[in-house]
C-alpha cells in the first residue's frame, strides 16, 4: 500500500491553468447533481482567482505533487456577512471565511482536509453555499458547522450560511 501526500499550499499564477480546469470539473459536478446555476456568469470564481493569489488568500490541496482542489482562506470580517437574515450568528469572535472550494472530483474528503487546515489557523469558520448545493451542504454539516441564515453574496443572491468554533 502507498501513503498518500496531502499538502495545502498557497497558489502562485503558474498554477492557474489547472485550477480553471479544477473549478470547471467543479462546475460539472453542481450541474450533475441538481446545481444548475451556482457559478455561472457574473458569479463564476474564476474573475476572483488572481485578486485572491495576488491578496495570498488562494490555496491549493495537492497529493504527491497534482494539485486537486483550489480554496480562499480568508482571516478577517467578510462584507458578506456583515447582515444575517433568518438566523444568527453564533458567536461575534474573529473568524475566517472559506469561499469558492473546488475539487477536480478524484480524491474524496477534499472539504475534510481543507477544514482540518483552516482549524488549524483560526477556531472560528464561517462559509456559505447555494441553496441548490445540496452535496456541500451535508458535507459542512458532517464537518461540524452549522446553518446560522441567509447572508447575501455581492450579485444580492442569496447563500446558506454556515459556522463553525470550538
């Protein structure tokens, strides 16, 4: 049996060919499971990702060497939840946020080794996802976070957020 190598590093401008690719599979992935409209146009990470390399909040998750997921890692208030409808916040403490997770789809427990990651930085997470993005939200509440509301992304659509602290 070989041991795999997981490591999470911050993306550099090199690596954005096979992230496009990685957020293309991701994509494929919503449209194949009932997510028909989450990143399409206006809203589509890819116009984000060389603001986030140049800002360092883009990182990738690799496994000997291929990377197989991309994700912002941000610590500080995030604008978009600023305002929380039907629901609250749990708690008012400095957090990070987590945005745009996308997986190539080959290797399982991607958002588990990301959360590991991002609870290893900060003890308090806060992220959110569409409505039709049924697959990531089981997936963050098998990771511990909880449903708070509804906060607005910056197109006014609105998205389940979700937060985690110990």
């Amino acid at each position: 049996m070989t041991e795999d190598y997981f490591t999470i590093r911050k993306a550099s401008p090199a690596d954005l060919p096979r992230i496009h690719g990685i957020y293309a599979a991701a994509r494929q992935f919503m449209r194949d499971h009932g997510n028909f409209i989450q990143w399409d146009g206006e809203d589509a990470p890819e116009h984000l990702l060389p603001g986030d390399i140049e800002a360092g909040n883009l990182y990738v998750l690799e496994e000997n060497g291929v990377i197989h997921a991309a994700f912002a890692f941000i610590i500080g208030a995030d604008p978009c939840y600023a305002v929380i409808e039907q629901g609250a916040w749990k708690a008012d403490t400095p957090y990070a946020a987590v945005h745009r997770v996308a997986s190539d789809g080959t290797v399982h427990n991607i958002l588990g080794r990301i959360m590991d990651f991002a609870k290893s930085k900060i003890s308090h997470i806060r992220i959110d996802t569409h409505e039709n993005n049924k697959v990531m939200q089981r997936a963050l509440e098998k990771q511990g976070f909880e449903r708070c509301g509804i906060i607005y992304v910056p197109d006014g659509t609105p998205r389940i957020a979700f937060e985690w602290g110990r």
